[in-house]
C-alpha cells in the first residue's frame, strides 16, 4: 500500500487549517461585532409641507447607512425656521437598526410657533439628544 505524505505533512496541514478557519471565524466576528455611527447615516432626501391653518410641518424623508456596518439607533432632528431663519419649532424621532447601504423612510410632524418657511434636518446620536 502507497502512503501519501508524512504524519509531519499531515500535522503541518492540519495547523494551516486551523489559522486559516481561525482567520475566518476571527474576521467573521469582527464584520458583525462592527457598530456603525450616526455619522455614517445621512439624509438622503427630504420634504415638508407647511399647514399653516394649524401651524404644523410634516416632514418625510430617507435616511441612508453609508457605512460598513449597522447603525443600532440615530435621532433624526427637524428645525423649523421662519422667514427670518429664526427658529420657530423643532421635534425629533429615532430611527433604529439601519443595515449598512439601507436606505429607511422617517416621518415626524413638529408645531411651528411663528410661522414656517424652511426645515433643515441633521442626525444624530441618541446621546447627543438633550
């Protein structure tokens, strides 16, 4: 009967097998271990509309996770601003669990106190929120 290798060539393989399984189990972890930022989630696009009869601005939009990994929460924060670009009313939601490259829709309705011309949206994390 023929023998095909050695026990040393055997032992040898048997180690490259475990770096290489360790490797990808190590580099597995690490790929879903990964904790996305609210900075790698951007507003991809947004729009409002003003009821003036009760001074309310709904504003809908998409967030978009340009990141690598999953964001677990970000706070979506509307500014409402008159004319003037005073302030005049804000409100926020959370949005949670965005995978990356997801886009995901938001929706939040804030009162405006002196009248609304413009919204402006930012994210942000939720410790960041006062």
């Amino acid at each position: 009967m023929k023998r095909f290798g050695t026990t040393r060539g055997r032992n040898i393989g048997a180690i490259l097998l475990a770096i290489v399984a360790g490797l990808v189990v190590a580099g597995g972890c690490v790929g879903r271990g990964g904790a996305g930022k609210a900075s790698d989630v951007f507003v991809h696009r947004y729009r409002y509309n003003i009821d003036e009869e009760h001074n309310l601005v709904r504003v809908f939009g998409e967030l978009e996770n340009r990141g690598q990994y999953p964001v677990q929460a970000v706070v979506v924060k509307a500014i409402i601003r008159n004319r003037s670009y005073s302030k005049t009313g804000e409100n926020i939601v959370v949005v949670k669990n965005i995978k990356p490259r997801e886009r995901r829709t938001f929706s939040l309705t804030v009162t405006s106190h002196g009248g609304a011309s413009t919204v402006e949206c930012q994210v942000m994390e939720p410790s960041d929120v006062h």
